[in-house]
C-alpha cells in the first residue's frame, strides 16, 4: 500500500516535533507538506534536519496530503480547516477550543466524508469520559494551574485588566463554562474544549483557571460525576518551549499518527 501522505500548518514546537517524528520514520505515512508564515525561515530549519517537504499555502495543504494537522495559531484555524473538510480529508486538530465556535465545520465534514482527530494531549482519563457518556454524565469540572508566564498576553487578562506579572501566590484568574473559557484563553486550554467534546459539552463543562507562581508545570484537575464512575485525575505537564503548551501535546499527536495504522489500538 502507498503510504499516506501528511500535511503540517505550522512548524512552532508542535509541528517541528511531528515532523521529525515522521521523518525519522512512520508505518504507512510520510511527510509530504508544510504551510508556513515565514518561508525562509521554514526552508532552512528543514535543510538544518534534512526535511524533504513541499512548502504550500495553507488552503493548499489537501491538495497534497490525505491528512492534514492543524498545528498554526487559532487565528487561521478556519483557514486551514475548512479546505482540509471540504477537501473529505481526515484533519488532526490541535485548537479544538476554535472548533467550539464553528460547530457548522462538525456538519460540513458529515456532509463531505472527512474525519476530526482530537488528540488527548495532557488530557488522562479521556477515555473514561467519554465512556461515561455513553451513559449519564452529571457534571464534570477542571481545575487548571500554570506558571504565570503560561497565561501572560491571554485576551481575558488583557480585557480585564488582570495583570500576572510579579505574583507570590496562586491567583484565580478566571471561573466559568468551557466556552467562555476558550475566548478568553486560546492559546492555554484547548484541553477543556477537548474535555468538553468528549463529555456534556462546553457549556456545562466548568472550569477555573490559576496563575500559579508556586507551579513549574501546567496542572489539570478533572472531576467526573456519572451514573456509571466517580473519578478525579491529576496531571502535571512540563511546558514545551512555548509555555503555553505542554510537552506531552506534541507526542500525542504523533501517538494518534502511529494509531492510524497500527494493528493493535489501545484505548476507546
């Protein structure tokens, strides 16, 4: 069989790490393009590691892979989305909290046959929540700490003024649904719009959100009351070279890449 061919908006600490990964070698895929805002910077970071890849626009991407992984700033979501779904291809979304606000892409990709990959990220227990809503999920709550420097810039702080520069001791910087939350922090919590998606949706999904100068990882807490389990889970996440993000991000895409081919697949 021809391998599948994949496509990558974005090479920021995600992308790059995906593109290594797939360049080192993975069962029935292989790297076929890249859509990038800075070209020549692009070109010789894939020089530098030996990287053989188109470089394409983002609306280009389907035209060259069946899979396209939407790793670029939620700004351009729609613009490299939209092409991919209409295109029947299978997208691997990474800003799941931009898809909250587009539920007519969800429609769309019914209509043209292409498929969203959500991947768990830091996000443990997914499983578990999304085998609870095959039954009655009654609430699910978040907690979220992260170093300071992790939320600095976030719309919501910016609007309201808050300010985490210089803090001694943990502050709450935000409590509400899920919805709201990826408003007012893009690029922090995706995971509470994934979380969402699997569960009782954004808008009965709450979440609060610390700045947390005693923290050096990114923390979730998630509570989970069903008809069928109880659970709590804990996670501490070492931050990538983007603070915003944790390491194990980058690494779950690349284990829902291996997952496509595999002939074992574990978990729901």
């Amino acid at each position: 069989m021809k391998p599948m061919k994949v496509a990558i908006a974005g090479l920021g600490t995600i992308g790059r790490s995906v593109a290594r990964s797939l360049h080192k070698g993975m069962a029935g895929l292989e790297l076929a393009a890249v859509a990038v805002r800075d070209r020549e910077k692009a070109l010789g970071w894939l020089e530098q590691e030996g990287i053989k890849a188109t470089l394409a626009g983002l609306e280009e991407l389907p035209r060259h892979a069946d899979i396209v992984i939407e790793a670029a700033p939620a700004a351009v979501f729609e613009q490299v989305v939209r092409p991919a779904i209409d295109a029947g291809k299978t997208v691997v979304v990474l800003s799941s909290g931009a898809l909250l606000h587009k539920p007519e892409l969800l429609q769309l990709a019914q209509a043209k046959g292409a498929r969203l990959s959500l991947p768990s990220g830091g996000l443990l227990g997914l499983d578990a929540v999304l085998a609870a809503a095959e039954g009655t999920i009654e609430s699910v709550r978040m907690v979220t700490r992260k170093p300071p420097g992790g939320l600095a810039g976030a719309p919501h702080l910016v609007k309201n003024g808050i300010s985490v520069d210089g803090l001694r001791e943990p502050l709450c910087v935000f409590s509400g649904t899920a919805r709201e939350a990826v408003v007012g922090f893009p690029a922090n919590v995706n995971v509470v719009a994934t979380l969402s998606l699997a569960g009782i949706g954004p808008d009965r999904t709450t979440i609060e959100i610390w700045a947390d100068p005693t923290v050096k990882r990114n923390c979730h807490k998630i509570h989970v009351e069903s008809d069928a389990a109880r659970f709590t889970v804990e996670t501490e996440l070492l931050p990538s070279e983007n603070p915003k993000t944790s390491r194990i991000v980058a690494l779950s895409v690349i284990a829902a890449l291996r997952k496509l081919n595999a002939s074992l697949r574990i978990g729901t």
